[in-house]
C-alpha cells in the first residue's frame, strides 16, 4: 500500500463512522416501529369472565364445645368405683364415679324407718281425736315431729345421691384426675364434659360491617388441621354493644360438629358472606397500575393492545372490571412488562 493511501486511511474510517451514524439517526421511524413489532413476546392470558363475586368479611375465632363443664364431687369421701376412661363418650345420666356411701345409706334406712314409726303415731293421735280422747296440742305436735323427720330423711337421701357422680348431659369427657381408693373433698376435679355435636365460635368483625351481619346467616370456617376443608355454621347471636377500644362487635355462630372433628381450642378462619354478585372479573397479575390509572394488554389477532379499565372491588387473586373490557375478552396474565401496543406475541396453552 502506498503512502499517500496509508496516511488517509485513519481519515477514511472516521468518515464511515460518521457516515453510519447519520444513516442510523435518519433511519425512518416506521421502519424502526415495524421491527420493534416483529419482536415475538411469548405471553400467557386468561379471559375476562362474568363470574360469582363473593363479598365477604374474614375474622379469627376460637372454637368452643357447646356445653363444657368440669365435673367435680359434692361431698367428700373415698372413691369406691370409677366407671369412666379418658376421653369415653357418656350419655346424661351415666354414672362416672361412685363414692363410698355406706354411712350414708345407714342414714336414710334408720331415718325412713323413724319416719315410717312416727306416721303411724300421727295417725293414732288422729284417730284419738277423733274420739276426743287426746288433745289437738298433741296432734299437732306428732304432726311437727313427723314433717321434721320427713326433712331430715330428703336431706340424707340428697346426700346420699351425691355419693354418685353422675353426667349432667351427653358429652365426651377428657382425662380423669381420680383413681379407685383415692380419698376426694367436696370441689376436687374428677374430669371435664364436653358437647361436642355443635361447636360454637366467637369472634370480632368491625362496626363498619354491623348492619350486614344478620342472625341465621352463613359462615365458613377452616382449619389447618384439615387443609381444603369448609365446616358450615351460621350466626346464631350478635352482641348489641360495640367495643369502644377496638371499634368492633362480637359474633357467636355454631357449626355442626357430628364427626366431633373440631375440638375445643382450635383457632378458626371465619369467613362470612356478605352478598354474592355476577360481576366481570380478571386475574389480578393481568393489571398494570400506572400512577392512579389501571391498564391491561388484551390479544388481538396475536397482538398486544394496551387497554384501560376501571377496576372495583378486590379478593385474593381476582379484580372486578367495572369498565373498559367485555365478557370473553382475552387479556394478558404473565409477560405483559415486556410489551407494547401492536407486540407480536405467542400465546402458551394454559
């Protein structure tokens, strides 16, 4: 290569450059535009649907047994038979322990025969007086004396029934705290009692939402001890007072509990329906915010268009679309940051 050649080649390179540039800046726009939209955006969408919106309140409460009572003696002695294991189904009625009840069985026979002996002396006072051959100061007297011992007799039947603990109503009990031969005072624990056909469950909802909450309406309740399992009650009472700290109303709803899965303690999401309306619903990942307006991409003819709407109400993964989309409409739920108005894309099957 020549000198003269050499020399101008820095020259010529710098006049390239600047010669591309000036190409590129002046490159018309729509040819540009058209090759931004050949750009394929691989995208996932779901339709916009008319669908059932359910408008409820969610609260926390703790269940409860219907009824639950610590079973106790009313006397104290030694313990001759327990009738009972941890955690037996009983009925009303069932005897649970029995107390030795020895003197007090002595009691009632030597009192029932008083008894008996001193009727028969009230009915020949009678008889005598009949005949005037006693005075009505007597009669009265052996009447007193009978009415008396009649007392004494019922008081030491009353204790001798309260020897043996019996279920005040059907229920399952739980552990029991006595043994055979062990000596208990009036007020010891022997076990506790629980209904558990019905569960009850109380809980708070805000003032705000007092007006909605009617007694025989339906609520839904989960555990998670039984996961994707709904246990139906319904609201059976409303406190008429509002807590004035917390600016909320307490609820009691019960749940039937016939397989006796919920137990006392356990802490329950409550759900409870509000109104249920047909309403035009998205996915929520489908909305895009933009300051205070609300946007979503719909497909086309395998086209993004950038659309917007007006949203209302809101549930965990869905919104309602007030305006701006019609029934069917298919819209963009993954890949939609990556697009713009006209996009080519590729729709995956869901």
């Amino acid at each position: 290569m020549s000198n003269p050649i050499k020399s101008r080649l820095p020259f010529i390179i710098i006049l390239s450059a600047m010669l591309a540039l000036i190409a590129y800046l002046n490159w018309p726009s729509d040819v540009v535009e058209k090759q931004r939209r050949q750009r394929v955006v691989t995208v996932k969408v779901a339709k916009a649907s008319n669908t059932e919106f359910k408008d409820v309140i969610e609260a926390l409460g703790n269940a409860r047994a219907n009824e639950q009572v610590l079973i106790s003696s009313k006397q104290s002695d030694v313990v001759d038979r327990v009738l009972i294991n941890d955690g037996d189904h009983v009925q009303k009625g069932d005897i649970l322990v029995q107390l030795n009840s020895d003197e007090e069985a002595a009691k009632v026979k030597e009192l029932e025969a008083n008894l008996a002996e001193s009727v028969a002396q009230l009915n020949r006072f009678q008889d005598l007086l009949k005949k005037k051959a006693t005075s009505k100061s007597q009669l009265d007297e052996q009447e007193a004396q009978t009415k008396a011992i009649a007392a004494q007799l019922l008081s030491a039947k009353t204790r001798f029934n309260d020897m043996t603990v019996k279920a005040p109503f059907d229920g399952v009990l739980g552990f029991r705290e006595v043994s055979v031969g062990a000596y208990i005072k009036s007020g010891d624990v022997i076990t506790s009692l629980d209904d558990l056909d019905t569960v009850k469950v109380d809980f708070s909802v805000p003032e705000r939402f007092y007006t909605t909450i009617k007694i025989g309406q339906r609520i839904d309740a989960k555990n998670t001890a039984y996961q994707g399992q709904i246990f139906t009650g319904k609201i059976t009472s409303v406190d008429p007072r509002i807590d004035s700290v917390t600016r909320s109303v307490n609820v009691r709803a019960e749940i039937p509990n016939a397989n006796y899965k919920l137990r006392p303690g356990m802490l329950l999401n409550i759900t409870v329906e509000r109104r249920v309306d047909n309403v035009l619903q998205v996915p929520e990942s489908a909305i895009i915010p933009i300051e205070d307006k609300h946007f979503v991409f719909v497909i086309d003819d395998d086209k993004a268009q950038r659309k917007q709407v007006e949203v209302g109400r809101r549930k965990p993964g869905v919104v309602e679309i007030t305006a701006g989309l019609v029934d069917g409409e298919p819209v963009v739920i993954e890949g939609a940051l990556k697009l713009r108005d006209g996009t080519q894309v590729n729709i995956l099957e869901p």
